[in-house]
C-alpha cells in the first residue's frame, strides 16, 4: 500500500479510532503495512494547538505516553489528539513558589505546564 493510499484508507476510516501498524516481523516483504484499528472502542479525537512557551523547552515538541502508546506533538501547530492525551496535557503541571517582599518563598503555587488552546 502505497503513503497516499494509506492517507486515504486512514480518511475513510475517520479520525474516531487511533491506529496501529504490524509487527515488522508479520509485514510483507515489500515493506507495505496496514493500518487496522487499535480497539473497537472509539475514541473522541480534540483538535488543538500546544502554543509555545518561553524558556529552553518552550518550543521543542511535547512527548506525551499513555497507556503504552507514544505521542510526538509539534507546538504551534494544530493537531488532533484523542481526549484521554489532551487531559494529561492539561494535567501537567510545574511547581512554582509565591515570595515574600525578600524574595524567601511562602507557599507552592502549581501552573500549568502546557499553553493549550482548543479548536473544536
């Protein structure tokens, strides 16, 4: 199967149900994989954009791993994540400290870790 007849059998199939590929071991000898649905429970898919924050890893792409099941996201770009991926982005946070007027810090603030706008 060719990369547009995959784009196209993946079109056809909707965006409800995440994919899997084959084992490499069980491929063809011509390197063609199938796509097959990963579960027949369907899964609500959230289009949003990971927005860019300041710092060193502002604007590196967001590693995400659920369930055995890895996600690469660019930032700034809109994707379609399944619901249970977005509410970990949502989950995590960093701890920050709210200071006194010398500067010691008084008590643990969380923040999200995560600029997320949702598209639909």
């Amino acid at each position: 199967m060719s990369k547009n007849e995959m784009d196209k059998a993946i079109e056809e199939m909707g965006a409800e149900q995440p994919l899997q590929t084959e084992p490499a071991a069980e491929r063809p000898a011509d390197g063609t994989v199938k796509a097959k649905p990963a579960s027949p429970k369907a899964v609500k898919m959230v289009k949003c954009v990971i927005n860019s924050s300041e710092g060193t890893e502002g604007a590196n792409d967001v590693f995400v791993s659920l369930n055995g099941v890895a996600y690469q996201i660019r930032r700034d770009v809109e994707v379609a994540l399944p619901e249970p991926v977005l509410q970990v982005l949502k989950e995590a946070v960093i701890h920050g400290y709210v200071t006194d007027q010398n500067g010691a810090p008084v008590k643990n603030k969380l923040i999200p870790r995560y600029a997320i706008t949702i598209k639909g």
